[in-house]
C-alpha cells in the first residue's frame, strides 16, 4: 500500500542502475574571448588597410598627424605608408584643371550690359602644393574654384569699364589679353598657380542688340538713297556729256565748215590773183608786141569790130529756174572800126 509513496528507484528492472543524464553549461567568458578576437582582427584588418595610401599621377599630397603637416615637400604618385587611424591623407589635383566661371554681367563706359562667360585653366607646381593645400581656404583644391572665380569677375568688370560698347567688337582681342594679363598676374601671385589660357565669349544686351540692328537698317537705308542719288546724277552727267558731245561736234563742224570756206575764200584770192598776174603777163607781153599801149587798143578795137555782128548788146540777169530779164543796151552810134596801123 505504501509502494506507490516509494521514491523511485534509478534501478532498471533488471536491478541496474543508470547513470543520471543532465546537459553541459556553457563555461564563463568564451563568448566574450570570441568577441575580442573578432574585434582585434577587425581592427587589425583595418589597420592594414588603413596604413598605405596611394597618389594619382595627376596628384600630390602631404600627410597631416594629429594636425601637424609632416612633409615639406609634397609626396609624388606612387603608393605610400601612413599610420593608421592617426594619419590624414590630403590630396590636390596638380595637372590641368579649368575653372568655369558661370555667366555674369559687367557694364561698359557707355553704361551698356555685357553678359561673360569664361573659362579659366591652370596647373599647380610642386612648389605651391603645401600652400594650396594648408594655406587657401580649406584642406585640399576643393575650394580653389571658389577663391578663383571672384578675381576673374573682378578683372574682367575692371577692363570692361574702360570700353565702349561699340568698339568691343573691334578690340575683341586686345579686350581678351588685357583681361588674361590683369587675372594670370593676380592669380599667381595669389595662389602660386601657373595660368594656362582664358576663353571668354560675350552676349551684349537686347536693347543694345535692337539699338544696333536699328542703327545698321537706318545707315542701310541711307546709303541705299545715296546710291539711287549717285545713279541719278551719273544719268544726268551722262546726259550733260552726250549733250555737249554733240555741242562740241557741231562747234567743230562749224568750225570746220568755217574753215573750209575760208580756206576756199583764200584759194579763190589766190587764184584770182594767179590769174590777174597771168593776164597781166599776157597783156604785157602782147602790149610789148605792138610796142606802145596805144598802139595794142588800136588792135583790141579793130578785133572788136570785125567780131560784131550789127546787133545791140544785152544783159542777161537772173539765175536757177526764175525768169531771165533781157535789157537791151541804148544804140551808140556806129562808126567806122578804126584801121589797124
């Protein structure tokens, strides 16, 4: 009756005792000696990684401990030891870099609106990367852009104020390298940077733009009225020379003519005078013949008689196809025609 309130026996049945089964507890401080070793290779890892660095051939860097600059001279391209966790790496661009200065406004001397956009590029000499990277603005080139972009403004506003808007054109190329002299000097002598070349191109304002569009079609049009006026006077300088061409020609004709008939009235004298010497020459000779004048009329008048037929003489006037007038002379008295001695 008193079996059932019996402790059990650990015997089997067959009067075997088994061994009591109970699980193993984790022992004190394994998780945590895991731990540390993960954490020290971690850290380990990390200090391997951390303890080279390596610089871009278009780079240059120096390396900062605790905030001190350790080098004085920049370190070149290559890879580099550092200490981990306590070296800081600074790093600056060196090759050519540009500067895009975004578009702004300067006013010329005429008080006209000239909108710029530059671009400006520049390298950096070994011997200015400790000052750019510790004595510009902030550690490293990221801030060079910034410290830039008010000097090219500033120089750029200085040149122009010195110009006239409608000469801008015309000195383009003075205009740019004054611009380009003023900002390389001042940058360098700034920053240590060796300056390469500016591009800049301009963009007037509209008004000027209108302004200048109005004055070309005004100067257009007045030379268009000049030249319709120069084809007018050509047409009437033509005019005005056929004009006394043809004067000129009718004065020479004139002229001509005029010369004709006085070379004709002279021709005429002279012929006149040949011949009144011819018959002059006749008459002597034939006057000699007779020996005195007297005795040659004799002979004129004795010829004259044998040749007259017993009628009056007439004169006949007129001329071309009018009427002819017939004017009989008054009968003289015949007489006898003399005897030739």
């Amino acid at each position: 009756m008193f079996n059932r309130f019996k402790k059990p026996s650990s015997e089997n049945e067959s009067g075997t005792q088994d061994a009591v089964r109970t699980p193993h507890a984790p022992k004190k401080g394994t998780t945590f000696t895991k731990g540390m070793l993960a954490g020290l290779f971690g850290l380990a890892a990390m200090g391997a990684y951390g303890s080279y660095y390596s610089v871009d051939p278009t780079e240059m860097a120096n390396v900062r401990r605790l905030g001190t600059v350790l080098y004085d001279t920049p370190v070149v391209s290559g890879p580099h030891f550092k200490l981990p966790f306590v070296d800081t790496v600074d790093k600056i661009q060196v090759s050519l870099t540009t500067v895009q200065v975004p578009a702004f406004d300067v006013t010329t001397i005429d008080n006209q609106k000239v909108t710029l956009d530059l671009n400006f590029n520049f390298t950096i000499p070994k011997s200015d990367v400790n000052h750019l990277l510790y004595g510009v603005g902030r550690v490293g080139n990221s801030d060079i852009d910034e410290s830039i972009r008010p000097i090219v403004k500033d120089r750029a506003g200085r040149v122009f104020a010195h110009q006239n808007m409608i000469t801008v054109n015309q000195n383009w190329e003075s205009i740019r390298s004054e611009i380009e002299k003023s900002l390389f000097e001042s940058v360098h002598a700034q920053f240590g940077i060796d300056p390469g070349n500016l591009q800049m191109t301009i963009r007037p304002s509209e008004a000027f733009m209108a302004s200048n569009e109005a004055a070309i079609r005004t100067k257009n049009e007045t030379i268009a009225a000049q030249n319709t006026k120069n084809t007018r006077q050509a047409e009437a300088d033509q005019q005005v020379i056929i004009a006394k061409g043809a004067a000129d020609s009718a004065i020479a004709a004139a002229k001509g003519r005029a010369e004709s008939v006085t070379i004709e009235a002279e021709a005429n004298e002279k012929k006149l005078e040949f011949e009144g010497l011819g018959q002059q020459s006749r008459l002597k000779a034939e006057i000699n013949a007779f020996g005195t004048p007297e005795l040659y009329v004799e002979y004129v008048k004795a010829q004259a008689g044998l040749k007259w037929n017993g009628q009056q003489p007439m004169i006949v006037t007129g001329q071309g196809a009018s009427t002819n007038l017939i004017v009989p002379l008054p009968q003289a008295a015949q007489s006898p025609a003399p005897a030739v001695k």
